[in-house]
C-alpha cells in the first residue's frame, strides 16, 4: 500500500472528497482486483471510479498499481481515505464477463459466503 495513502487511512475522516479502496479476488488471501470509488458528500452515490486487474500475483503488491491508485486519490483531492481490510469478495461482474447469475464460476470459494463478512452464510 503507498504510504502516503496508509496514512491518510489512518488519520481517519477529514472532510470529503472521500476515496475509498476495496479489494477484491478469487478467494481470501490474494486480490486481483481493487476498485477506488470518490465520494463527494456523504449520502451521495459514489462519483468517479477507477479499478486496476493484475494477472498474477496480488494486486495489494504491485507498486504501479500502488503509483495509479495514488495519482488517482490525489487527482480528486481526496480529503479522507478508506480502505477496507482484506478482500471483500469475487473480483468478477455478473453480466458484464461471462456469466450470469448469483455465484460466480470462476470464483467457487465465495459461493454461499457473505461478501462483505466472509463467512458462510446460512443458505451455504
């Protein structure tokens, strides 16, 4: 993670524009995906969003995704930054790649579990 980032993660709420930094992957320990979404009040849906893929490896490693999300945040002076601990859930769009439906083909360790917790839920 870029340091300057991590810090102003740290720092916590100082007034919006607010970036906020998810992670996504195929299962819970490695990310292929990270998504940047700005806010620019709160209760507002989110504006302009920016998402880096990485083939291999860990999207959270690679230092020129590191530099673009970095450059991204500063481009619409993001106040404040969130980033939200490990990975959140299945780095693939139902509709938008090639399936359709509730569980993803690609991704099996998320079916049946709560994207956001991780953990299985009741119907898995």
């Amino acid at each position: 993670m870029h340091i300057q980032l991590a810090n102003k993660a740290r720092r916590g709420f100082h007034g919006y524009p607010l970036a906020s930094i998810t992670y996504f992957g195929p299962d819970n320990r490695r990310a292929t995906k990270v998504t940047v979404a700005v806010s620019t009040a709160a209760m507002r849906e989110p504006g302009p969003s920016a998402s880096w893929t990485v083939d291999r490896g860990d999207v959270r490693s690679d230092p020129r995704v590191d530099e673009a999300i970095a450059a991204f945040v500063r481009q619409h002076a993001a106040k404040s930054v969130v980033i939200r601990a490990g990975v959140s859930g299945c780095p693939h769009d139902a509709g938008v790649e090639d399936w359709e439906g509730e569980v993803c083909p690609h991704c099996p360790y998320w079916a049946g579990r709560s994207r956001w917790a991780g953990e299985q839920t009741a119907a898995g």
